[in-house]
C-alpha cells in the first residue's frame, strides 16, 4: 500500500484551467502596487489582509468578492498587469502546474489610457515573460520535464455598473437610450471581436471566451449572439454555469452557447432547481442533461474550495456534487478559481478531493491527463498530442520517483 502525499501530489504535472486573474495576486504585490497607485486598503501588512479580506471561510459572497475591489484597483496600467501575470505563472509553476489557462474580463481594466489591447498584451507579456524563465530551466531544457504552457481566456460580463471600469461607465453614460440588457449584449460582443482579431492577426494566445458574473437573472443564452461570434471564429468556449443558478442555466451554456467546457456547474443535479411541472420530469430532465455532458465529455471545471466558500447549500466540501460527477464518470478537473481569494492551491484542491472522495490513483490519473487533453491548447494539435505524450511519461516517472502506481490501494497522509 502506498501511502500519498502532498509532496506527491505537487511533484505531479498538473493543470489550471479555471483561475481568474485578479483573484490570483500575491499579497506583497497587491500592498506594493495600492501604496504607488494610491489606494486605500483595509490593512498594509500581509497578516492584516489574511485576517479582514483574504481568509479561508467566508460569510456569504457578498464578503467573498470584495477583495477583487482591491485587487481590480492596483490593475489599471499595463506594468502592473504584466507584473501580476508574470507572478502568477511563476506560482503556478512552483505548485507543479505545467498548463494553465487563465481568465481576465479585459473591459474591467479598460479606460481611456489602456485599450483591449493593451491590457491583452500586456498579460501576455507577463505570462510570456515567465514561460521562457521557466522553460530556461536545466531540467526542461535537457527534456527532463515537460515545459511550461498557458492560454488565455478572455471573459465578458453578465452585467456591469459605472465602478466596474472607466470602459463600462463610458458605456452607460454615452447611450443612455439603450435598454440595460442590450447594452451588456454590445460589451460582449465587442469583446469577441476583439480578441478574436488580437488572437488571428496579432497571434496573442486568446483561447477561450467566458462569460461570468452574476448567474441568477442574467441567463447565457442572453448572450448567445457574442457566442455564436465566437464560434463561427473556431474560438473554444466555456462558461460559468449552474454556480449560482440550476440545470437550465448548463443546458443553456451548452445549447445556446456551444459550450466546449462549464465553469463550477455546481447544481448540475439539482433537479429541484427545474421549472417543470412534476417530479418525474424534473428528474427526467436532469438525468438526461448529465447523460448528455457525459457522453459529449464536455468538462466541468471543478472548484472545490470557491464553491464552498460562496455557495450556501454546500459549506461542507462532503456535499460537493462532485462525488456524484465520479460516480457517473463525467470529465471533471480541479482549478483553483481564485489563489489569493479562496488561499489554495491546484495540489490543495487535489489533496481536498483525495481525502473526501476516495479517488483511487488510477482515476487520480485519468483526471489530471485529462485536464491537459480537454485544455484549449493554442498551438496546433499533433503538437498538443505530442504535448500531452510527455505529460503521460513524465507523471509515471514521478509515480515511480515517490514509489506509487496506478494498481496499489493507497492511502492519504493527513500532512
């Protein structure tokens, strides 16, 4: 028997691909860049953050989001975007994650002086930065380790108001005349044909397109025209669903939306969360959509410590639904969602599901290659599969570095 570790769990290649930019900061940054910028936070030392705004358990979301106040504020100009991008692919190396693809919503950062642009290249050039740092390494340049990959993903908005971002309040104060919910529809397809033409003529590695924010009252497929943009461009798709509202808003995602993966889709089986008239149809309809992400193997990207930070019903990670997305065998991976925000990390979150839900090593396995087969890869595909072909070798060369294989019964050390 073979016992695992943490000190495993981090050594194994691994993927991040749902963690948003701005709740991804180190904290020593964050201080530094509100002292130059001028802005006022809560605390100017590490432990007074930890202790008022960044904690480990939250109160409701409401307390969950104000962070990203003070996180969004330090990053209006494009040297600290770089810098916090650059940080954050160094972080995410240095936890064992050789992939990530990770999200901004550019127009939060938007104003007269920082175009679409510049905000996209200036993350890039961080990210960039850090990748060629990190593939310099001895052991990656002899071809010891697989290097280091990232895309982005660009997200647009359910909603905004005018403190959202200098972009957004030009938005509503030049057309007033405009019903709300059209104008959030512009923002997003703006947004698409931007990135689309930043990825194809400028060669920025934009992804994905998202769409996140406030689920409950803003559907996706309100947002399936900046969607069926992204489509028609061959740019891959996920969205934030079934986080805050129910199976509707996935089956949304997936047929007004295209959707390749979902983001959280925490109340995928919630069938009481179904508007139909009985229970037989309730249940009907939530074993068909499951089914239906099943055998479309479209991937639920999992947040374990998020979700039970900012969704009431779960609080206690025993009654996550992803015991029950293991079960029945649905393409799930672990993402941090936000570093700084929920204070994990992708090996917490592994670590989180291995000592709940009892994933024998060979399915631990299957999860973790699959998150880089199911990435959004930028470069071509038979460079992906060769990718992905190093990935494989290099996590049974570490298996047998720690002495564990896909065959032992395992246990988990409570370090």
């Amino acid at each position: 028997m073979a016992e695992i570790t943490r000190e495993f769990i981090k050594a194994l290649p691994k993927t991040d691909l749902h963690v948003h930019l701005d709740g991804s900061l180190r904290i020593p940054t964050l201080i530094e860049l509100a002292k130059e910028q001028d802005v006022k936070l809560p605390s100017n030392t590490e432990e007074g953050l930890r202790e008022v705004l960044f904690k480990d358990a939250y109160a409701n979301l409401p307390e969950y989001l104000e962070g990203f106040s003070y996180t969004a504020a330090v990053m209006q100009d494009a040297e600290a975007l770089e810098r916090i991008a650059y940080e954050f692919a160094l972080d995410s190396f240095e936890d064992g994650v050789l992939y990530c693809e990770v999200r901004l919503a550019p127009q939060r950062h938007m104003s007269d002086k920082l175009g679409m642009d510049d905000v996209l290249k200036s993350v890039n050039a961080g990210l960039d930065r850090a990748k060629k740092e990190i593939n310099s390494r001895n052991d990656i340049a002899a071809g010891d380790r697989p290097h280091f990959e990232y895309g982005i993903i660009a997200c647009a908005m359910r909603k905004f108001e005018q403190s959202y971002s200098e972009y957004f309040r030009q938005i509503i104060e030049l057309n007033p005349n405009i019903p709300i919910l059209e104008r959030y529809k512009i923002a997003a397809s703006d947004l698409v044909r931007g990135v689309i033409r930043l990825r194809d003529e400028e060669g920025l590695p934009i992804v994905a397109f998202d769409l996140a924010g406030e689920e409950a009252g803003y559907p996706a497929a309100d947002y399936a025209e900046a969607y069926d943009l992204a489509h028609k461009a061959f740019m891959m798709k996920t969205v934030h669903a079934g986080e805050s509202y129910g199976p509707p808003s996935i089956f949304q995602a997936i047929t007004e939306c295209h959707a390749d993966r979902i983001g959280h889709g925490t109340n995928l089986f919630r069938d009481d969360m179904v508007n139909l008239p009985t229970e037989q149809e309730r249940k009907h309809y939530v074993r068909a959509l499951w089914q239906y992400i099943a055998d479309r193997r479209i991937t639920i990207e999992v947040c374990l410590t998020s979700n039970m930070q900012t969704i009431p019903n779960i609080m206690r990670v025993e009654n996550h639904p992803v015991g029950l997305m293991l079960e029945n065998r649905l393409s799930t991976t672990f993402c941090t969602d936000n570093r700084l925000i929920s204070n994990t990390t992708v090996t917490d979150e592994i670590m989180l599901a291995l000592r709940h839900f009892g994933i024998a090593q060979r399915r631990l396995k299957d999860i973790i290659i699959y998150g880089f087969k199911r990435s959004f890869f930028a470069h071509p595909y038979l460079e992906k599969r060769g990718y992905v072909r190093k990935i494989i070798d290099y996590f049974d060369d570490v298996q047998k570095r720690f002495k564990v294989t896909t065959d032992q019964e395992v246990t988990i050390a409570e370090s």
